[in-house]
C-alpha cells in the first residue's frame, strides 16, 4: 500500500460487522473465506470495490469489483 503505508509500518485492525463504516477507507477484508488482502474499500448498490493504493506497480496488483 506504498506509498502511505511503507515498510515496516505497524497497522491495527478493528474486526467490525457493519460494513457500511468501511466505506472509503483502508481496510483488511477476506475475499472468498479464506484470501485476506489490504485495500481501499468502495461499496456501491452493486457491490464492492477493492483499490490498491499503488495501482501503477510493478507487482500486479489491480482495482477489483465484486457484485453482489
């Protein structure tokens, strides 16, 4: 998530069950049960959006939209 989080940044979780509060912000989420990734979150009536911060990288990472 370079460049607002470098390495060895130390990053705190909260777990909360109202997704409607991690709107807009940075956040851990479990994709499929059992994948976790740290992504910028965007939740829209048809689903969720997870934004690397970095979106121009080397290493692939990329916008990806889940529908409902």
């Amino acid at each position: 998530m370079y460049p607002k989080y470098l390495e060895d940044d130390i990053v705190i979780f909260e777990q909360i069950e109202d997704y409607i509060i991690a709107n807009k912000k940075d956040c851990a989420i479990l994709v499929n049960g059992d994948d976790a990734t740290f992504k910028n979150v965007s939740i829209s009536e048809n689903g969720i959006t997870l934004v690397p911060l970095n979106p121009n990288n080397q290493d692939g990472y990329r916008v990806t939209f889940y529908s409902k």
